[in-house]
C-alpha cells in the first residue's frame, strides 16, 4: 500500500469517527418525551421533534425525508431511538425497532384530510400510524344510529369525536390487532406529519 493511499484511508476513518461521536453526543444530549399522561390529557406539542436540539432535529429530519430503501445505518438508528422515545411500541426488541425503522415511511396531510374512514377495508397490515406534528382526530359512529339522523356530538357525518392524536400519540392500532374493516374515522385537524409503520 502507497504512503498517499494510507493517509486517505487514515482520513476516512477519522471522518466516520468524528461523526460517530457527533451522533453520540447528540443522543446523550437528548431531552426524554415524557408519555406518562393518558392520551387524551397529553399537553399538545407543536412538533415531536420540538424537544429536540437544532442538529438532533435536523438529522432526523434528514431521516425522515430520505426514501426508505437509501436510509444508512446511523438513520435507522435515529429514527428507532424517535420510536422508542414516543413509546410508539414499548414490548418490542431494539432489532424490532431498527427494522421497523428502516421502513418507515413520512405523509404529509391537510386540514381536513381524511386518513380513512369508519368501515373502509384495512388494506395493510402495517396502517399504524404515528404523528410527528399537526394532530389527527378520530371518530365513530354507533352501528346503531341511522346515517340521516345526527345528534348534536356528531361532526359532518363523522360520528363523535373520541380522541384527538397530538405529535408523539399513535392511531390505526385496529390495522395491527387483525381488525377486517376500520372502527373509526380519522381525519386531520390542521396541515399534519404522519409516520407510517
């Protein structure tokens, strides 16, 4: 090996070594997302990534917007820390969450853009979803009211109003239990990023 080629591989590794360690000091300078409040009562954030300092957010919003299938490793692992942090799914393993992240894939929704509607068939298995900024609000309809006829709860035909999804909050958990058909609908309440897993 020439003494040229030596010193371009030395500078190649010491460019990957500083951005490790930029990574590093990045996740242990990391603020935790508290959850422990029940879904309805959590306080409203403008953004998931909000909390987060100016580089941490800017990489992982470089690691949203990247096509699944050219995400590096250091990507995935941002966006599997983002997944753990939100307690999206707290009984799976870290390789579950790196996976999951690999393959993640980010929507951008209007207000008043329905996500899917009550009684729509579930097409994927994996329509889970996970809400970055905006928030979602979810519906439903009793099977046993008439479509004509609406109450004073009900909005355009939606049904009541149940729970409202604010950033780091998950909805379409019905696409994971096995469900055929959907049990509410889900509609954005203003211009909203959505996770889909």
């Amino acid at each position: 090996m020439l003494a040229g080629d030596r010193t371009a591989a030395a500078r190649q590794r010491w460019r990957k070594l500083r951005t490790a360690a930029f990574i590093l000091r990045m996740l242990r300078s990391r603020s935790p997302i508290s959850t422990s409040a029940p879904r309805k009562s959590a306080p409203f954030r403008e953004s998931l990534l909000s909390e987060y300092s100016p580089e941490r957010k800017m990489l992982l919003t470089r690691a949203l917007a990247k096509p699944f299938w050219s995400r590096s490793e250091v990507d995935v692992k941002l966006l599997a820390e983002l997944l753990r942090q939100c307690k999206f799914s707290p009984h799976l393993s870290s390789a579950s969450h790196d996976a999951l992240a690999q393959v993640l894939q980010i929507r951008m929704l209007h207000d008043g853009e329905i996500v899917f509607r009550q009684g729509d068939a579930v097409e994927e298995m994996s329509e889970r979803f996970l809400v970055i900024c905006g928030s979602l609000l979810v519906f439903s309809r009793d099977k046993e009211s008439d479509d004509d006829s609406r109450s004073s709860a009900d909005h355009d035909g939606f049904g009541e109003l149940i729970d409202i999804c604010n950033p780091g909050t998950s909805c379409g958990e019905d696409a994971t239990l096995g469900a055929i058909v959907r049990k509410t609908t889900v509609l954005a309440q203003r211009t909203t990023s959505k996770i889909q897993v």
